[in-house]
C-alpha cells in the first residue's frame, strides 16, 4: 500500500513539473483515474480537490510570459508580509503612515512622502 501510495505521489508531481497545456487535460484526467483506481482511502480528499478544480489545474499550465507557469505565489508573500506589518504595528492610527510604510517596505522602486517635510526616496536595492 505505501509503495503504490508513493507511486502515485511522484506520478503526480512528474505531471506538475512536465506537463504542457496541450496535454494537461487527458494526463489529468488519467491521473485521476489511477487514483480512483488505487482505493486508496488518504487519497480521497485529494481525488476530489483534483476533481473540483481540474478546469483551474489545467488552466495553469498555460505559459504567456518567458515559458513559465502562472502561479499566485507572489500575491500570498506580499499579502503575509502585510499581515505581519498590521501585527507589528500595535494598532494603526494613521492609516495612510502605515500604508505609507507597507509600500516603502515591499517595492524598493517606490517613493513615497507623508508630508512636504517627511518623504523617502527610491532606494538602492540589496545585493
């Protein structure tokens, strides 16, 4: 059971790592398949997800920029970022100082200024 459990799950990453749009649809829908047909009970939940949002699945590996797969990775960081700026921030009574802060913190391109007197210009980013 764990050697075809294992299987299974490197099947399932090859997929993700190799597949095409032109071929995601059938090797999906196989893959779902050998799932089913494993009766494999921990993978049940997993089934359904990959039942659920095959139309999004397949939907991701469409490349229209530089070859690569779109992916929501970028958004989730910045938006964990911010909520660790609302946490460290103990309260905010100055919304737009804070938003202020989260823009200057995130994007190193980015000015920004609070008043005529208090302002920040681009920075040079880390090596």
């Amino acid at each position: 059971i764990l050697k075809k459990a294992y299987e299974l799950k490197e099947d399932y990453r090859y997929f993700n790592r190799n597949s095409t749009y032109p071929e995601c649809i059938e090797e999906l829908t196989d893959l779902i398949r050998y799932f089913k047909e494993s009766r494999l009970v921990c993978y049940s939940e997993f089934i359904n997800l990959l039942e659920n949002w095959f139309e999004e699945i397949c939907n991701s590996f469409q490349r229209p920029t530089e070859d690569r797969k779109q992916s929501n990775a970028l958004a989730e960081s910045l938006n964990q970022k911010m909520r660790e700026f609302i946490m460290i921030s103990n309260g905010l009574s100055n919304f737009e100082r804070f938003r202020a802060r989260v823009i200057y913190a995130l994007n190193y391109r980015i000015g920004f200024s609070l008043t005529s007197n208090i302002q920040a210009y681009n920075r040079k980013q880390k090596k």
